[in-house]
C-alpha cells in the first residue's frame, strides 16, 4: 500500500527543473515596414471573410497545385469555382462532393 501511494504524492516545488523548452509553433518572419504588415492583414482578413460565405481561395488551390502536384495543370478560375459551388449545393439529387480545396 505504501508504494502505490507514493505514486500519488505530489513533489516539492523546487523538484522541478526545466532543461529545455520546446515552441508550440514557429514564427512566421514578419514584414518589417508598416505598409507591408498592412497588406498582408489586409489579405488575411479579407480571405477569412471569404472562407466565411463560403467563397474558396483560388490562389490556394493554385499555390497547392504547384507544389503537391506539379505534374497537373490547375483548372482555371471559373472552372473551380463551378466545382466548389457543385460541391456545395449539389444539382443532381443525392450526389454529395468535396470542393478540390
């Protein structure tokens, strides 16, 4: 009984001694002039409030395209945009799809 209650003791604060901290996520490098911190708040804002309606990121897909795969052509703007908004509001009764996004 004594050991498996030792489990459960609780150490003395200065027990502890941290070695090494390890970040949760790594730093984007930030735009050092005003303007261009700006732009960018600005771009991010704006596609959030895109992804919000429902409106997909075309230079995501895009950018996505080019680097997963390189070998594809990406469709064009309209093209992924009919394909998003088949996806979502399907016209052929019971089909259900995923935007390509």
């Amino acid at each position: 009984m004594s050991e498996s209650r030792a489990l459960f003791k609780t150490p003395r604060l200065g027990a502890f001694q941290v070695t090494r901290c390890q970040p949760l996520f790594v730093p984007q490098p930030k735009p050092h002039n005003v303007a261009g911190w700006l732009k960018l708040a600005i771009k991010r804002t704006a596609q959030s409030f895109r992804l919000m309606v429902g409106v997909q990121d075309y230079q995501n897909y895009v950018r996505h395209m080019q680097v997963r795969h390189p070998g594809r052509a990406p469709m064009t703007e309209r093209e992924f945009h009919r394909r998003c908004l088949e996806a979502r509001f399907p016209s052929e009764g019971g089909k259900m799809g995923k935007c390509p996004c």
